[in-house]
C-alpha cells in the first residue's frame, strides 16, 4: 500500500508537466516564426515526460525533467526582458507568462532532483550485497 502515495505524487507531477505545456502553448502567440519550432518541440517534450510520470516514473523520464527544466531556466532568464536596463534602478519588468515558466521550471527542476536522488540512493543500496 506504500506505493499508492508514490504513484499520487508521480502523477501529479505529470500533471505539473502539462501545465508546463500549456504555459508554452500562452508563450507561442508572442515569439517570433523561427522560435515557433522550438516552442512547439518543448511543448512534446513536456507532453512526453507527463505521458511517462503518469504511467511509469521512469528515472529517465524524472532525468529529462530535471535536466529540460533546470535549461529552461537558464534560456528564460537570459532572455533580455530579465535583465536590468543600463540605467541603475530601471528594470526591464518580466511578462507573467514568463515569470510562471520559470517559477513552474524551478518547482519541478526541485521535485525530479529531489525523486532522482531517493531513487539512486535506493537502487545503490539495494545493489550492495548483504553480508549475514
């Protein structure tokens, strides 16, 4: 019965994964025709990883999560409307859309780290052999 609280949480973060594509189909109406290609790939991965959350869990898949979203920060926040203008104290301020993407990537970047380390620390330890 331990499983079942596995499974709920795996599952919710799927969820979390479609969420991330739906933010990404909210961006594809403000980007330019050549990043339409780009968007729309990051909208299949996400929709990729949520299908293996909801149904297996994979550790690749909880891989690719961690790994995609901890990219996708660093691409958001080196878009220019995250950086400070040339005059002190003027920020350029960032669209919501935006700040939710990279809010929602760190969240999960978080989670898949967090679910990658129980999962190796129990495959290592079950790979010792146990001296009785």
């Amino acid at each position: 019965m331990s499983a079942a609280p596995a499974v709920v949480a795996r599952r919710a973060c799927a969820i979390g994964a479609v969420c991330s594509a739906a933010v990404h189909g909210l961006m594809l109406g403000s980007v330019g025709s050549p990043v339409v290609l780009l968007v729309l790939a990051m909208i299949a991965a996400c929709l990729y990883c949520a299908k293996d959350l909801w149904s297996v869990g994979s550790t690749r898949a909880w891989c690719l999560v961690a790994v995609m979203n901890l990219g996708m920060v660093a691409v958001h926040l080196s878009i220019p409307g995250h950086h400070h203008g040339a005059t002190v104290g003027h920020a350029a301020p960032a669209s919501t859309v935006m700040t939710v993407a990279v809010s929602l990537s760190l969240v999960e970047a978080a989670v898949a780290t967090a679910v990658l380390y129980v999962k190796t620390r129990r495959n290592a330890v079950s790979s010792v052999p146990q001296w009785n």
